[in-house]
C-alpha cells in the first residue's frame, strides 16, 4: 500500500509504504494407509495416499512408486482415485488404549482426494515394501510438491507355527490337558 493513503475521513495519512507477503498451503500427502513403519499389511493391499488438495492425476500415476526394499523391484499395478480423504485409524494413547468410537459421528479423515493403487500382483510374505512420491509432483492449479513422500511398510510373514501343547515330542503328555497350537 503506497504512502499518502488517506482514511475515509481524509484526516490520516499513511506515513510509509506497506508491504506483506504471504502463502499458500503446497500441495502434499495428507496421509496414507499404510502408514510409515505398519506391519501386518495384506498380501493383495489397497494402498491409498491422500492429499491436502486437489492433485493432477496424471503427475501423481507417473510419479507414485512402489518397491519392494530387498529387490529394488518396482511393482506393477493400477490407480483408482476418490474426491474425498482417507479414513485414518484411530491412535493409540500413550497407555497404548484405543479410543471407543461414538457410532453417530463420522469418522475422521485425512486430505481432501485419494488415489488408490492397487499391485497387479501379491506382494511377497515378510518382506519390505517402500510406498514413495517424489517432490516435484502438481496439483491441478500446477503448483509441486516440496518434499518427497515416504512410507515403509511390512507385509504378513508366512504362516508358521510358533509354539504348541504338549511340546513337540513330548513323552509323557497329560491325556486330559487338551492341545494347543
């Protein structure tokens, strides 16, 4: 605002040019299912990265990697997209006690439009899995992302037995305990 600006009354002036600068919220990843470090994910996962605006889907489907962490092996797949945000999953206090949900609320989400990507195939059991975006991907009014996004994943170990009673090869096992696997 340039000096001599009078108020409505024409009685003050401004004394000294004013100047302010401001911006906008970039775009970025609001969420995703899974979250960095989950374990226990789906062999067959939908795995779904929500953003805090609306985002070119063209950029983000060229950009948007997923790579099995032992190999390097980028995963094939297909990409689906939803105008709304993820649901996130309730948090843990720090007793490690999850809150008990109220039925007549919505649940909470996170961003404002999901794309979902689904492998063209199951991913190994036990292994490592990294969900990456790159900075530099737009929105739909052409602004980029500012920072990579990353997310680190473990799939479902294969099934195996852990433990049993009577132990394995147990001589005198009590006929009335029962057995437990």
């Amino acid at each position: 605002v340039a000096q001599g600006l009078t108020d409505v009354t024409g009685q003050a002036d401004l004394e000294d040019d004013f100047e302010w600068t401001f911006s906008t919220v970039s775009p970025g990843v609001a969420a995703s299912l899974p979250a960095n470090n989950d374990i226990y994910v789906s062999p067959t996962p939908t795995l779904s990265v929500a953003f805090n605006q609306q985002m070119d889907h063209e950029s983000v489907e060229q950009n948007l990697l997923v790579l099995n962490e032992a190999t390097g092996e980028q995963i094939p797949g297909q990409f689906e997209w939803s105008n709304e945000g993820i649901i996130l999953p309730p948090q843990a206090d720090e007793f490690g006690n999850y809150p008990i949900p109220d039925p007549l609320s919505e649940p909470e989400r996170g961003g404002v439009e999901t794309v979902s990507f689904m492998p063209g195939e199951p991913l190994a059991l036990g292994s490592q899995y990294q969900l990456l975006l790159p900075k530099g991907v737009t929105s739909q009014n052409g602004t980029e992302t500012r920072e990579d996004y990353s997310a680190t994943f473990t799939v479902i170990p294969p099934l195996e037995v852990v433990s049993s009673n009577p132990p394995n090869g147990e001589q005198f096992a009590d006929i009335w305990q029962g057995l437990d696997i």
